[in-house]
C-alpha cells in the first residue's frame, strides 16, 4: 500500500485545490493530508487564513478519496509527519519546486503543476471586486 502526503492551507477551497489532492491520489492508495495550523499560516503568509483551521481541515476531511486528516503546526516537523504517517510520496504544488527535495532519504518527493490562474488570493480580489 503506497500512502502519500501533502500539505497545504487549503483556505477558500477552488478547483486548483481539488485538482491538485485528485492528482496526488492517483499516485498511491491511500491520501493523507496535513492542513496548516492558523498561527503557521500566519508565520508564512503574515495572515491569518478565511478558515479557521478546524473548519479547514472538516472541509478537507469531506473530499472524496482523502483518508486521513491532520494539523500542520510547523513547517520543522515535516519530516515527523512524513514518517508517522509512513508517506511513501510527499506531493507538493510546483510552486515550492526544489524546497523538499532534501525529503528524498525519507520518500519519493513530487512537485505537481498548479492549475493555472487560480489562487486563494485570486478568489480573495474577485470576490472583494
């Protein structure tokens, strides 16, 4: 059984979100997903996000085909998460190219494309108007 693992907010979910966790299942049996924490959202975007990070991670939790949920609390525990949950593959969008490759002693690392023109931000601006 292949499990894979990705990370991400997940704030405002778009279709660039869905497509990404889709593609990321294709390549194993099982998908597991760890939802960033509001406080490290914060600490990377210097905001906090639309969600808060319980309803983030209900949301997630409710996608066809993830099975499993958790809270990413720190960007330093990557490598705990990876192996506490035995990730085989951590996918991660291209958008972080070359940032987890030093990941690869632990399991495969795979940068997917994002789904171009589309963002939380985007969603964000084209919704203010």
């Amino acid at each position: 059984m292949k499990t894979i693992l990705t990370f991400g907010t997940f704030d405002l979910l778009h279709v660039g979100h869905v497509r990404l966790l889709s593609r990321a299942r294709e390549l194993g049996d099982r998908l597991i997903v760890g939802v960033s924490s509001d406080n490290l959202n914060f600490t990377k975007k210097n905001k906090y996000p639309e969600f808060s990070q319980d309803e983030r991670m209900e949301i997630i939790s409710m996608i066809k085909g993830i099975d499993g949920v958790f809270l990413e609390e720190s960007l330093e525990l990557k490598d705990f998460y990876l192996q506490e949950y035995g990730a085989d593959i951590l996918v991660m969008g291209d958008d972080w190219r070359g940032k987890f490759d030093h990941y690869e002693s632990i399991c495969q690392v795979v940068y997917l494309p994002r789904t171009p023109s589309i963002s939380t931000t985007a969603v964000i601006e084209k919704a203010r108007g």
